[in-house]
C-alpha cells in the first residue's frame, strides 16, 4: 500500500524525527497530483482501501487462528440481508460513539458502511472473532502514547488483521509498514526475518508514528490520511485547497484511495460497534493455549520442531510470524521461539536432536550453566551435556535485577520448571539464591 519516498519535513516540533516516508503514491508534480474531480465530496470518486477487497478478508479466514479459534456462534442468529437504516440513525449513533475523533458521516461514509455490512458480513463476523486476538495489543500500544483509542481499528483497513498481509507494493504486517519506515521506527527487517510481521512491536511503532504525525498537523483525521498517503501528499492538498486544514475540505485535492481511507476508518469503527444492530453475529473466539519461548542459538527449521515435538507446524507458523523462511536464524544471533507452554519442555529435551537435524552448520557451544563459577573453571554446554548425559543438575546465582522470567529465558528453561525444581510458591526471589534451572 505505501511507496518509500523519504521526505524532508522542515520545522517538525519535535526532535529526532527528521525523515517520514510518504507512503504509497508516486511522486507527482503541482500539476498532475491528484485528479481534482469536484469540491462536492459526494459527487468526488474514491477507491476502497485495498484491504477491502474480497480477496484480503478472505485471506484473514484462511490463517491458522482462525480456522482454529475462531467457529460460528451457536446462540445468534445471522441475518442474511442487511436492514435498511436511515440516514438519520446512521448520524446519531456515530455521534454517540465514545471517541475523540470526530466521526462524520454523509454519503462517501454511508458507501463504507454500506460495505462492510452488505457485501463483507461474513468477513466483519470473522473480524469481530479476529479482534479478541489482536485488539488488547493495539489498545496496549495507543495507551502508552496516550492515543485515541478508536485508532484500534485502523488495522481493519490496513490489513484485515492480518499479521502476515502485504499488499501490492510491499506494505507488510497488520499495520502495512514499509520497509523504510519500519527500520526508522526500529522495526528489524533481513531476508530471513521481519518485525513488521511482530503483532507488538508493529503496534507500539504504529503508535509513535501516529503520535509524530499528529505532532504536525494537530488533527486526527489528516493523521490517518497522512498514514495512507504521506505527510508531503497532505501538505500538497492543503496548498491546493488555499491552505485548508480539514480533511473534508482538502478531500477533492487528495489521491483517490486517500479520498476512501477516513471513510473507511470511520465505517470501520461503525462496524464494530454497531455489528448487532445490522444482525451480524460475530465468531466465537477461544483463547489459544498459553505460550513461552526458547532462545535458540541455531538455525532451527519449523519442520523438523514439528515433526520432533509433535506439534502442527501451521501454529508454529502462526505463533512466530516474524520469521519469513519457516526458519528461526539463530546462528547469527540467539532468536526467540515461541511455542505452546505445554511443549516448550520437549523442545528443550529435545533441543540438540532438533539442532543436529535443522543445520549443516557446526555448532557452537554456548557458555552458561552455573554462572557463579570462575571464568577459568566454566565449560560449553555442549561439552557438558555429552560428558555428563544430561543428568547433571545445573544452577544459577541470583543477581541484582534479575527475575524468574529473565532467568528462564537465559536457561532456556520455562519458569514453571524453574519453580518446580526448586519448591518455589512465589515468582519471589532474592540475590544471591541459587537456583536449580536444570
């Protein structure tokens, strides 16, 4: 959805943020910018944002959670046609909406609406499900930045919800970043792993780059059209509209996509509030089981942790989105794998057949084991564990800062064995303890 075209924004009141990308349309002169087609807004064509279409909410239905978690609610019943609403009640309840944005509506919203709720019901019921996964992340990042809240359901728009969406020109993720403003905003992207792809670190960089754009123009409303198309995109149509500042006022002068982004944000937000009252039920959602992760320090194949552990290598897939190769590229640096809590164990007694079958490469011992002892008295951990057969009990001294969890994750070990092994009620632990971690 976004084309990289990194822009100088002079005058920015805030510091550090010296480039943005202007996302998805090329660059175009004064003259041929945009297609002005009339300063009436419902007589002014649009496109659909493009997650939109048939072919990307269907995708959302074909993920792993969803075809796992989410089923069809056995106590509502779905209409099969949407009822008719007048313009009037449309008005009123966007205007009873607890948000801060300013929800409009005239008829370009009404053909959003109009969208979700005839064409794409059976989609908006599996995003409603979708939601229970995702929404308590994007919450938990517009939070912290203190941003609208309602901004929650810009994903809608941008991907359907889903984590692994890219769109025609390289958008990637639940909230389509391109690659440029991703690593601006420290998302890490290589040929064999992707953050943008991160459920959590794409929402918190989403939230700093909303909260930047609204740094310049002080509006919400051009901050997520400024998010589709650019900030230098905005800036042109303002200068075209005579130095308007409202998004209704500069839309005749915005790219066509663009013209259908706050519609469809706005329309989204109505859908997800208002799926009831036009009789869609939403998919039942379970929870999936509780997860951890193993740090590992070798290139670790999905397959061969599916067949060694016995596990559906689809959720591994899906529990570990930022890997772009069905591959965990430890050798370059240790690299989490989240898994099923319930498995972790046999992933760690399992872990060096795992390594022998994953990697042509030799592998490397990793120093650890018992961390209070001399430098000059530690061994490998390999040379450890084919010395002693696994049967060696391995400890760990507790350090200012340290916690269980950290701990854990050093070990490779899960914080329930940690408190199994060492009669723990509490995660409560003091410095200088030492603890059995294997």
């Amino acid at each position: 959805m976004k084309k990289t075209i990194l822009t100088l924004l002079a005058g920015l009141p805030f510091v550090g943020m010296a480039q943005i990308e202007a996302p998805e349309f090329d660059e175009m002169d004064d003259e041929n910018e945009v297609e002005v087609l009339n300063e009436d807004v419902t007589e002014t064509g649009f496109d659909f944002p493009e997650a939109l279409t048939d072919a990307n909410l269907d995708s959302l239905m074909n993920l792993y959670m969803s075809k796992t978690y989410l089923s069809t609610a056995d106590d509502c019943q779905m209409l099969s046609e949407n009822p008719d609403v007048s313009h009037e009640v449309y008005r009123d309840r966007l205007k009873r909406m607890p948000t801060i944005m300013d929800m409009a509506y005239n008829d370009v919203v009404r053909s959003c609406i109009d969208r979700y709720m005839v064409r794409l019901r059976r989609q908006v019921s599996y995003m409603l499900g979708a939601a229970n996964f995702y929404m308590p992340i994007f919450e938990q990042a517009l939070d912290t930045y203190q941003l609208p809240l309602e901004l929650k359901y810009l994903p809608i728009i941008e991907s359907a919800l889903n984590p692994t969406a890219v769109s025609r020109v390289g958008a990637t993720g639940l909230w389509q970043f391109m690659l440029a403003t991703g690593k601006a905003y420290g998302l890490e992207v290589t040929s064999l792993t992707d953050d943008r792809r991160d459920p959590v670190k794409s929402s918190y960089a989403a939230a700093r780059y909303l909260r930047d754009l609204y740094l310049i123009f002080g509006d919400w409303n051009l901050v997520i059209a400024a998010y589709n198309c650019g900030p230098e995109n905005i800036n042109r149509a303002i200068r075209r509209s005579g130095g308007k500042r409202d998004y209704w006022e500069i839309y005749p002068y915005l790219p066509k996509e663009t013209r259908g982004y706050v519609p469809a944000f706005i329309a989204a937000n109505y859908a997800m509030t208002y799926y009831c009252e036009h009789g869609i039920c939403p998919m039942q959602s379970k929870l999936p089981a509780k997860t951890d992760t193993v740090m590992v320090n070798q290139n670790v194949d999905f397959a061969k942790v599916a067949a060694v552990c016995n596990v559906d290598i689809d959720m591994i897939r899906s529990l570990n989105p930022i890997y772009r190769k069905d591959m965990v590229p430890g050798y370059s640096k240790p690299s989490p794998l989240r898994l099923p809590l319930s498995d972790v164990s046999r992933f760690i007694d399992m872990e060096d057949s795992i390594y022998a079958m994953s990697g042509k490469r030799e592998v490397k011992p990793v120093e650890v084991i018992e961390e209070d002892q001399p430098a000059s008295t530690r061994t490998s951990r390999r040379d450890r564990t084919q010395a002693t057969n696994n049967s060696r009990a391995v400890y760990y001294t507790v350090k200012r800062g340290d916690s269980l969890s950290a701990i854990a994750r050093k070990n490779r070990t899960t914080v329930a064995k940690i408190k199994s092994l060492n009669g723990l009620r509490s995660n409560n632990i003091r410095i200088g303890q030492r603890l059995r971690v294997k």
